[in-house]
C-alpha cells in the first residue's frame, strides 16, 4: 500500500519500503511501536539477500549523510554497461 512519499534528502522525493509495505509515517506517533521497524540491511547483506533471492546482476549504493541504501537488481545477467543504466535510470545521483 503506498499513500505517500519518503523524507526528501536531496530535493527528489524518494519511495521508502515504509509505504511499500504499508507502514503509516504516523503509527508510532499513535503509540504503536509495535510497527517500528528493528531490522535494517547493510550495503553487504542485501547484495548477499539479493543473490540469494536469485538476482543475478545486482547494484547497490549507499548514501551514508543521507542515512540510506538504493539497489536495483536483475534476474538476468547484464554487462557493466546496461546495469550501469539501468542504474542511472533509478538511483539517486
């Protein structure tokens, strides 16, 4: 369910995995802390999730001032150049 847009960092508005999987920006200020999230990835282990979820071409990029991690990834094989941009086409510059 997504019904909003993430936090801006660098003037574009960005979808968090909050509204993907539907987690209301105002729940915890409603005291449901029970909906926090208490897990995170680091740049390693989503590469590693990724390929093991099959992906076989994968970038991932982190933005440390901006608190954040950005991947694409594809099922199939891709050469330097089309994950390149395939990159360009959705990550934050």
């Amino acid at each position: 369910m997504m019904t909003g847009l993430a936090a801006r960092c660098d003037g574009h508005l960005r979808i968090s995995v909050s509204l993907v999987t539907g987690l209301s920006f105002g729940a915890l200020a409603d005291g449901n802390r029970y909906m926090a999230h208490k897990c995170g990835f680091t740049q390693k282990n989503l590469t590693q999730a990724l390929q093991g979820a099959g992906f076989k071409s994968i970038a991932v990029m982190r933005r440390p001032k901006c608190f954040d991690l950005w991947a694409v990834a594809s099922k199939r094989e891709m050469n330097e150049v089309e994950l390149r941009n395939l990159a360009e086409g959705v990550l934050p510059v």
